[in-house]
C-alpha cells in the first residue's frame, strides 16, 4: 500500500554483502572475493579466501579448482569470428608497425590481450507502424510492420586475471524480405563502453588503443553486413541522457558524457572503411530524404524514410501526426457548433475521397517539413553505403547493372532509370544543364548475396533480449560498472547469467508436496507420466503411496552449468520449456500426448487460484512467471494464446516508448536552446558596435540581456546604452556573452 512507502534520495549506497571464509573466517566483501551468491541461495556453497586457497594448493592438500566458464565459452557465431578475426589481424599489424618505428622486436612491444568478442543475443522481432502513419500512406500500401533481427554483441577483455566486459554494441537488421522503406538495412542503435581497456597506449596513427579496437569491431560488422547483402546502415549520434545508462550500469567518474561532436568524431572511422571500399558513400538522412539535389528524381516523401525501432525519427513523426490531428479535431468540433446534419449523396462522397486523398497528400508535406525544421545538426543523422546508389531514383543498386557516366564524377544510373533516360529528349538527358551529352557504359553489380539470410542460430538470452531487460538486471543487482572492482564482479555475474538460463524454468513440481524439487534428488515414476516426488518426500514416515516403482534421478533444479556440455543440456531443456509453454496455452486434450503438458496446465490453474503469488513466494508461480517473460520478449505473434503474453508485450512496449520519449525530448530541447542562442547571435550581428566598446566590453566581460538586443534592433550601441547594460550587469542563464 501507498501509505508504507518511504520517501528517500536517490543517492543512498546500498551496503555490500559479507562473504566469511570456511578456513580462516576472515569477512570479505562479496565483490572484492568475486563470489557468486547466486550459487549461495540454500547457504550451502563454500568459500575459500585466497590466502588459504594458496596455501592448501601448495600444501598439496588440494588440486586447483577448474576455471568456470567464461566469455571464450560462450557459443561461437559467423558473426563474431569474422570480427575477430578482423580485430586480431590488424592489432597484429599496428603492433608490428610500433615495433618497427621504435626498432623493437615484436615481442617487446606492448599490445591488447585476451579479447574475445561474442554475439550474445540474436533473436527476431516485428516492429508495428504507427497507426496514423500508416492512414496518411494507406494509398500506397505501406508496411503495416517490419520483421528485423536485434542483435547485442560484447567485447571482453581480461584484466587481471577476470574477464571484464568493455562495449557493446546493439543492433537492429532488417533483412531482404522485408519491405521498403526497410529493405536491406542495419540500424546501429546503442553504442557504450566502460573505460578499462588494457593497456592505455596509442597506436602509430595517433589514436587510443581502445579507440582502435571499438573503431575495428564497428567496420568488421559492416564488412560482414555488406558480405551478407546489405545495402546501407543507418547511426544517430546521438549522446546519451545526463545520468542515464545506455547498456552499462553506471559508468566511472573519470569517463565523461560524450557530446553529439564528439561521437561523430568517433565515427569518423566510417572514412577508414570507405579508404577499404566497404562503405561506398557517406551521408545523412537529411541530404538523403529532404532535399532534392543535382538530377535527383525521387519524391519527397516520409514514405521514403526508414522506419526503425526506438529511432528519433519514427517518433517525432509520431508525434507531429498527433499535434496535427488534435488541431484538427480542435477546428472540427468549432466548425460543427450550430450545423446542421445533411444527407451525404454519391456526389459528395465521391468528393470527400478526393478530398482525403488532396489532405493525405497535404499531411505528408507538412510531416516533411516539420520533420526537416526538427532533425538539427544534420549531421547526427548518419547514412552509410555500403553499395552504389542510383542518382535518379535514390535506390541501392543489388542486382543487374550500373550505368557510370564517364564524363562526370560519380554519376550513375541503375537499369530502369537508364531504359527511362534513353527514351527522353536530348534536351532532358544528362546533363541537363549543358548541350554536350554525356555517355554512359555498364559496369556488372557483382558480390552481392541474393538474399541475406542469417545462418548463425537463434540465441534467446532471458535477460539480453532487449537493452531494457539488462539494464532492469544489472540495477536491481546492482551489477555496477564504475569501479574496476565492480565492473570484474558485474561482469561475472552476466556471464553466469548468460551461461545458466533461469534456474526455475528447470526441474520438476513434487506430486506430494507440490513444492518446486531443491538441487540433489528425485523419485520418479518409469509407468505413469509427469510422476515426480522429491527426496524429504520420499523419505518420510510412511513412504509414499504409489502403486508403480520410483526410481532416482538426478534434479536439474538450481544446477549450475560448469561444462559446455552441460550448458548445451541447459539452452536445449530451456528451449524445449518454451515450447511447451506455447503448446500448453493452445492444447484443449485432456490426454495429450505431450510430454509434461498436463503439468503445465496445472501450473496455468494453479496461478489463477494462488493467493501468495510470484511476488510474495509462490514457488511455482516463478516458475511460470520467468517462462512467460522470457517468451514474451521473443514472441511476433499478434494473437498469442499464452496467458499474459500480450499483457507483457504492451508494457514492455510502453517502456520502450517512454524512454525513447526522454531521449526524443532530450535532443529537442538542445535543439531550441541552439537556435535561440543562434537568433540572439544573428541579432547581434546586426548592431553596429565601435572597436572602444568592444575593447572595454572584452575588458569587463559584460552581459548583454536578449530582451535588451530586441529592443536595440539595428540602433548603433551608444555610451547610454552601455550605462545600462552596466547596470544589468549579471552571469546568470538567461544572459548571454558576447
């Protein structure tokens, strides 16, 4: 209830949990010993400080633990070895170009070390269109959703002997069945990194070693999307919120905020790429969409624009269409007051589809303007080709030919707008400023992949499915990254994460009990199905009345994944409780022939009845609960049959829509500040001003207030006005300095 709640700051630091050693009984800090209390729930798993660790391994009184599995050990992609081996190719290179410049042997010269790079979730998504959007495009049949593949890829490092995760990258790819405006296109939505690389050198260009290695990751994943058949790539440089997380939980002190300029400076390793000929041209979306330059053809429409998810422009378009409508609901509900109600003839609604088609066509004007005046700088809105783009009709040639002009530079033409430029009048041909027409000869458009099919498998992560989810983890955790200490344990805990899927989506229900089975042992019945008793169960006075023989098994239930053999079992069983759950939710047999269905239809009853729920303890309801909202975050089904699921999938829309509104928000109001400082600079430059004044105004640092420039206009700034900027004389926000 309300009235328990506490009103507190968000500043307080939550005191760390004390691990004891079982040798010695020194206290340590959890995350200083790197202990796992996930392992610790029954109280029951051991810790040896490292001092007696040491000891009794040189003692012999002990052989060395087995190292736990790591990010080498998570599983391979095509995607991540071509990134690899990209990465270790050229830090191969720079290092023997340091050692060669300072006439060193390789082998003394300092590199980057154990890095390993994963793809660590890989699933599909739909993206639905906004509702109204589509209204406005319905004569052209656009999209009513997009199919795409988000993908989060990690980078590890190990430092001091623990794996520390570094950057990470998320991405959205939209493939070649899906439809335009989205067609063959990679959206770079997040980008973040801690600051703990090893070592802090630079490399022979100028360049942070780190710097290097991100720059690196970024091309070898445009390399391998141009390889697979995309045809551009989208990035918003957009910085992050002051006090907000990207993909990290909280960063170092020491590690500023970046500004929008200076992650364009940090893209600039996009011209690298083109110097390798993976990126073909580099643009943004405004020369893109909203102009119409040189011999361009292509309307301008927002039907052109690529619509992704969580990106800015989708949004502010969302909400220029909302403001629109209820303005015109505003001028509707005026215009009706006293009207009359008349009869509709054929005549008149033959008009009024006329005239909605004329309004359509008016709405979509207006959104591109708007959206023109709104995305500032221009420059934040990245395009990348990663193949030839024709210079008539806008589109990335695939397929068939390009027609190069040989007289201009970088003039070319795909198929069909060629056979239309044969057919137009000399006057109208290329170039049509000139007399002389130039000719055109085809190159082949080659390497390009008919199709962009993904073989790399899909790889559901319950809590790395989206950005939101990790970050929920890593802060009801407190897996933090702004310590080195910390970010080493948050790092093996996310690891361990990604290694063991949820511990309650494992294990059996005892029959008697009706309690989830603890890690050890359970009866099970080899004759009757879905017959499991645990162990205090079987073991109690009396026994257990079953007419059938029970015989052990060993319980899954809480069971850590310490070998890949082991974590295979682990993902399969997983991925088979998923099914289940999807086949349970639609089965309408009372004897179906599904393993453990009936099982699950009790768990489905029991949730509807339970009073202690998932929250207040209920063991099976967790159960279910993980399952389900591991499901949701996966599913593309509009009309899923699973309890909650579309419950789940509104609000976890909802929290995607709010966080994109802060972000919206945020880079509007930098916007307005820009131009309003821009229009009190423009006014300024219009008063005359003597080289005295400017003299003693550099002197003084004096203030000029904007109400006092409006009122100045184009007047020459007199001694008088200067006696009263003096007596105006102040620092705060709303003044500006000359």
């Amino acid at each position: 209830p309300k009235e328990r709640l506490q009103k507190k700051k968000n500043n307080e630091e939550t005191d760390e949990w004390w691990v004891q050693c079982d040798k010695c009984k020194a206290w340590q800090h959890e995350i200083c010993a790197l202990f796992n209390g996930r392992r610790n729930d029954g109280k029951q798993q051991k810790y040896t400080c490292d001092e007696c660790y040491i000891g009794e391994v040189e003692r012999g009184e002990r052989n060395p633990s087995p190292q736990t599995l790591g990010a080498k050990d998570l599983p391979k992609t095509r995607l991540s070895d071509h990134i690899e081996m990209r990465l270790f190719k050229c830090l191969t290179q720079d290092k023997q170009e340091r050692a060669q410049l300072n006439g060193k042997s390789i082998d003394e010269i300092p590199g980057a070390e154990s890095l390993t790079v994963r793809v660590v979730s890989s699933v599909d998504k739909m993206l639905e269109v906004n509702q109204r959007f589509l209204e406005i495009f319905q004569e052209e049949n656009y999209p009513l959703e997009f199919p795409y593949k988000s993908k989060i890829i990690l980078l590890f490092q190990e430092i001091e002997g623990v794996e520390v995760c570094l950057f990470g990258i998320q991405v959205q790819e939209y493939g070649s069945e899906c439809q335009h405006p989205n067609e063959r296109a990679v959206y770079i939505s997040h980008l973040d990194s801690v600051k703990y690389f090893k070592p802090e050198i630079r490399t022979v260009s100028g360049e942070a070693l780190r710097t290097f290695v991100y720059h690196e990751i970024l091309i070898g994943y445009l390399e391998f999307c141009k390889l697979r058949g995309f045809t551009r790539c989208y990035i918003w440089a957009c910085p992050p919120l002051k006090d907000d997380d990207c993909i990290f939980h909280c960063h170092p002190e020491i590690q500023k905020t970046p500004n929008s300029e200076k992650l364009r400076e940090f893209l600039a390793m996009l011209r690298k790429a083109s110097k390798e000929n993976i990126v073909i041209e580099l643009t943004n979306i405004y020369e893109q969409f909203f102009i119409s330059t040189g011999e361009s053809k292509a309307k301008l429409t927002a039907s052109r624009l690529p619509y992704f998810d969580g990106d800015f422009w989708p949004g502010a378009a969302g909400d220029i269409i909302n403001q629109h409508h209820q303005e015109e609901a505003e001028r509707r509900t005026l215009r009706n007051k006293g009207n009359t109600q008349k009869i509709m003839t054929k005549k008149v609604l033959k008009a009024s589809a006329q005239a909605y088609t004329l309004a359509n066509a008016a709405k979509d004007l207006l959104l591109m303007q708007k959206l023109g005046e709104t995305i500032c700088p221009k420059e934040d809105f990245i395009m990348v080709h990663l193949q030839h783009s024709c210079n008539h009709c806008g589109k990335l040639m695939v397929s068939g030919y390009r027609w190069v002009c040989i007289s201009c530079n970088k003039f070319q033409l795909c198929d069909k707008c060629y056979g239309v430029e044969k057919k137009l009048e000399d006057k109208d041909k290329h170039p049509i400023s000139s007399n002389d027409k130039h000719v055109f000869h085809p190159v082949e458009v080659r390497d390009v992949a008919e199709n962009t099919e993904d073989k790399d498998e899909i790889q559901h992560s319950e809590f790395l499915d989206t950005r939101q989810s990790f970050l929920s983890l890593c802060r009801e955790n407190h897996y933090q990254f702004n310590t080195l200490r910390r970010a080493k344990h948050s790092s093996m805990m996310v690891l361990y994460h990604l290694h063991n899927p949820t511990s309650f989506a494992f294990g059996s229900t005892c029959n008697v009990c009706q309690q989830y089975t603890e890690a050890g042992q359970i009866w099970r019945c080899g004759i009757c199905r879905d017959y499991d008793v645990c162990n205090s169960c079987f073991q109690m006075d009396g026994g257990v009345n079953h007419p059938h023989k029970l015989t052990i098994h060993p319980s899954t239930a809480h069971g850590d994944a310490q070998t890949l053999g082991a974590r295979k079992i682990r993902v399969l069983q997983f991925e088979n409780m998923l099914d289940l759950l999807v086949h349970a939710s639609q089965c309408r047999h009372k004897q179906c022939l599904y393993l453990d269905c009936r099982k699950v239809k009790g768990i489905f009853r029991h949730g509807i009845q339970c009073k202690v729920r998932a929250y207040g303890g209920c063991i099976r309801c967790k159960k279910m609960w993980c399952l389900i909202q591991v499901h949701a975050r996966a599913c593309k089904e509009s009309e899923c049959h699973v309890m909650r699921c579309r419950d789940l999938k509104e609000h976890l829309k909802r929290l995607q829509e709010q966080s994109d509104t802060r972000r919206r928000a945020s880079v509007m109001e930098m916007i307005r500040k820009k131009a309003a400082e821009a229009t009190v600079l423009n006014k300024m430059d219009n008063i005359s001003v003597g080289e005295a004044v400017l003299d003693k105004m550099e002197e003084d640092y004096y203030y000029v207030a904007g109400v006092v420039v409006e009122k100045m206009g184009h007047l020459s700034v007199g001694e008088a006005v200067l006696d009263k900027m003096d007596e105006h004389h102040s620092t705060d926000d709303e003044w500006i300095c000359v």
